[in-house]
C-alpha cells in the first residue's frame, strides 16, 4: 500500500522559514495537499494541487511537489502556526493517503 | 456558508454498528464539483481516511476497512451517512465529515468523538 513519511517533529524559530517535507514514491507525479491542525480543532486546508492556496491562506503558506518529495514551507513563522500538520496525496484516483503528521514548535 | 455537522452515537459497544450523518447546510450534495468524505483520527493519533461518495453515489473506501463500511447519500435531507458494523476499541477515534473538492478536503465537519466500550 502507498505510504506518505513525514518527519514527527520539526522546530524554528519566530520570524524564520520553516519546511516541512513529505515523501513518497513518485509522489510527484501525484497532487499534493497540506493540512494544519491545532488542538481540539479540524484539519484546515492550507495547500491544494501542489501548490494552490484556498481563500483566506495567508500568503506565507506554499507548497512544491517533485520527485518523490513534496513540502510545504512557511515563511516568517509566527507564533500562531504551531500546529500538527498532514500531508495527503492519492494514492490512486479512488485511494487517499494520509502522512503521519508532524509537529511544528515556533521557538 | 457552507457547513458540515456530524451526528450519531457517541459510544458504542463491541461488536456493534456505527452509524454518523453529515447533515450539510450551503451546499447541494449532488453538485458535481463535489465529493464527500468521511475521515477519522484516533485519539493522539493521525488522519486516517475511511472513503468518499460521489455526487452521483458512486463510493470508494480504505481496502482495510471496505468490508465493514458503507457511505450513503440523502439527497431528500442533503445529508450523507457512515456506517461501520463490527466495531472494536482499534474503531474509537473522532470522526470527521469532509467535502472534497480538487483533490483536497476543503470544509470539515466539527468531528464526533466515537468510543467503542462494554
């Protein structure tokens, strides 16, 4: 079965870029999506089709895709985007995948 | 404004069957531009998807699960159900309504905490 990895913890600092990656096999030939989740709330959507932002995305939010390697990247992290956050990708047109997730801390 | 809110019984007992409703309010379950979604996340845990209905009806579940699931649509209600029989303690999670649209979960539901106890 297809499986997305994600690293468990990543850490920066306020105001710094932060970059989350997310791999799978040729997951680049797939689209990508990004998911942020903070306790006791619902996954919200933060990046469609690799690299599209919905309305009311900030900006600092972006994503790429390629090779066996999507990521998503947060620049000027602040304080509000420590959060769990998902990747998921299809597998196949009728297979979603879910990543394990990772926790990112803002020093 | 488009919004999903779960239902359904919150604890369960082995062996029984789960039943949730999505009811979705700004938002026609039959247009075609949508899918809708059922996704589930164990307590301290990540997400897992359970499967999709499409406008038309047409669903589509996790392989590990498509024996003991079932997504249906209302299109009276504008409501779209899961129902998962056998259920075990591995089941107990909160369990997610989610519209797909573009390849991505768009809008979520609030989540339904299910417990599968005695």
């Amino acid at each position: 079965s297809y499986e997305l990895t994600q690293p468990p913890s990543v850490s920066v600092s306020a105001g710094q870029t932060a970059s989350i990656t997310c791999s799978g096999d040729k997951l680049g030939d797939k689209y990508a999506a990004w998911y942020q989740q903070k306790p006791g709330q619902s996954p919200l959507l933060l990046i469609y089709q690799d690299t599209k932002r919905p309305s009311g995305i900030p900006e600092r939010f972006s994503g790429t895709n390629s090779g066996n390697t999507a990521t998503l990247t947060i620049s000027g992290t602040q304080a509000m985007d420590e959060a769990d956050y998902y990747c998921q990708a299809w597998a196949s047109s009728t297979a979603c995948v879910f990543g394990g997730g990772t926790k990112l801390t803002v020093l | 404004q488009l919004q999903l809110q779960e239902s359904g019984s919150g604890l369960v007992k082995p062996s029984q069957t789960l039943s949730l409703t999505c009811a979705v309010s700004g938002a026609s379950i039959t247009n075609s531009d949508y899918s809708w979604s059922w996704i589930r996340q164990p307590p301290g845990k990540g997400l897992e998807w359970i499967g999709y209905i499409s406008h038309s009806g047409s669903t589509y579940y996790i392989p590990s699960l498509k024996s003991r699931v079932t997504i249906s649509l209302d299109r009276s209600k504008n409501q779209f159900s899961l129902r998962l029989t056998s259920m075990t303690a591995a089941d107990t999670a909160v369990y997610y309504c989610a519209r797909l649209r573009s390849d991505g979960f768009d809008i979520w539901g609030q989540g339904a905490m299910v417990t599968v106890s005695p």
